[in-house]
C-alpha cells in the first residue's frame, strides 16, 4: 500500500520510468473508463507500457479496463492515454487508485481529462447520454489527500469548489462532434462494488446527483491539488432513477451501452490533443 507520506518520492520513481520507456511527455492525457477502452483504437501507437512494469501502479481487476499507458498519435499532436484504472473496490485506498494523477503532474502533463460510465439518477437521462462533470458529491470513502505532507507550497485544504473549472467543462464540449448531445452535472461517488439501493438513489438525487459512479471524484481532488487542468465526461450506462435499467438487461449492458456511445465520438481524442494550444 502507499504510503502518503512518501507519494512525492513514489511518483518521481514512476517518471522515472515512464520518461525511459515512454519519452517525452505530451501535454495532455486522457484516462479511459468504464466501456471507453475502444476509443483510441484507430491511433497510431508511439509508445506503450503495462501498468505492471510502473513502480507504485496496479493492473486492474474489472473488464474493460486493460491497465495499459499509451503516446498515441492524433492529427492534433501526440497524447498519453491511461486505457483502463484501478478502483477503491478492488481494495485501494484513494491514493492509490488517484496515483496515476500525481504521477502525471511529475511528468509534466498539464491537463487530464478522465472518461467514465455512470448510472442515471435524473430522469432527464437516459442511457447512452454524455454528461460533462461540473461538481461532485464526494462524501463516502477516505479523501484521497489524508495523510499527505503539504509540500511547494500546497495545500490540503482547498476551498470547496472548482474542481472541474468552467472553462474546461466549456473546452470538452467542444471535443465532442457537433452531432452529440451532453448537459452538464453533477456526478456523486459510491466506493462500490455493489450498487446502490432505492433508498441511496434517491438520496442521491434529492442532494442534487445527475449521476453516481465510482471513481471520478478521487482524481479531480488530487489533480486540484496539484494544479492541473482537469475536466470529466461521464455516459449514462443505466438509469437508477425513476426505473433500474440494470435490474432489466443485466450488468453486461452497462458496457454495451457506453460502447455504442463511445463509437460515435470520432475527433474527440484529436480535439483534446490540441485543446491547450486553442487557449494558449
């Protein structure tokens, strides 16, 4: 297990390697959730490496998420791609499963944008929709930062909002093709792995939760703290509220779902390569 206490050091001890096996870094990474997995398959690979052979990272455990980091190629200009993330339901702590993040930030990265299946809770939704993360609810679970020394200047207790700035909720809408629909939200985080009952549904959603999922928040507080860009897309996979599409087709459905989805996202990888140059 991690020891917060010597997070800097682990992750300079991942750089390190990563620099020798996967070269300079590009500017941008995107992390591929849940039922995203496909979504860089069309893209030239510069390099690869297994989660395994990182000092400090785990393989995950779960389907779809194949534990590899890849310099891929896009007609926007070179981007790291995290295919796949270990979760705090495999057994990690949120250190753990947000260690990816500090690693990035050590390496140069300046923006992470992170993918990520969802279940619905406003019945606005319905599966198969995008929703671009604007806040979360981050209540069950260790904060990621416990036991973290402060150091350049940081600070452990941030204020509690702009996790996932306005301008870059704005940006990732932007990435997406025009013909796709998203609306922006509000993504409320449960460890798992078993999923919320009627009761915790509409809780949820009476505290002001779009969408409930398991692993978004523990990245968006590390990469605040360490001063990246950072900005989420989420897709309904099934609905909790006001019916449980899960209860119907099965969990299998979850993945089928984000991939027909997924498959109709063509540029988006391209368009985030290029985004910081877009801004300046």
């Amino acid at each position: 297990m991690l020891d917060p206490r010597e997070i800097t050091s682990r992750a300079d001890e991942a750089v390190e390697y990563l620099v020798s096996t996967l070269g300079p870094a590009p500017r941008a990474a995107v992390v591929l959730g849940t039922g995203w997995d496909h979504l860089d398959d069309s893209y030239d690979v510069i390099s690869e490496v297994d989660f395994a052979g990182v000092p400090g990272m785990h393989r995950p455990g779960v389907h779809s998420h194949a534990g590899n980091i890849k310099v891929i190629e896009t007609r926007g200009g070179p981007l790291l791609v995290q295919e796949g993330r270990i979760h705090c339901y495999e057994g990690y702590s949120t250190l753990e499963a947000s260690f990816p993040i500090w690693v990035y930030a050590a390496l140069g990265v300046e923006l992470v944008v992170s993918t990520a299946a969802a279940g619905g809770l406003n019945p606005a939704y319905t599966p198969g929709n995008l929703i671009i993360v604007a806040d979360h609810i981050f209540l069950w679970g260790a904060d990621p930062l416990v036991g973290v020394n402060d150091e350049a200047g940081r600070d452990r207790f941030m204020p509690a909002g702009d996790f996932y700035p306005e301008l870059w909720q704005d940006k990732l809408k932007e990435c997406l093709p025009v013909t796709v629909e998203s609306e922006k939200g509000t993504y409320a985080f449960n460890t798992g792995p078993s999923f919320e009952t009627d009761a915790e549904a509409t809780l949820l959603r009476i505290a002001g939760a779009d969408a409930v999922g398991m692993s978004l928040p523990v990245e968006a507080i590390v990469a605040r703290y360490l001063g990246l860009q950072f900005a989420a897309v989420c897709c309904i996979s099934n609905t909790l509220l006001p019916m449980r599409s899960l209860a119907v087709a099965g969990p299998a459905s979850l993945i089928e779902t984000v991939n027909r989805t997924v498959a109709g996202l063509d540029g988006f990888l391209d368009r985030i390569a290029s985004s910081l140059d877009m801004i300046g």
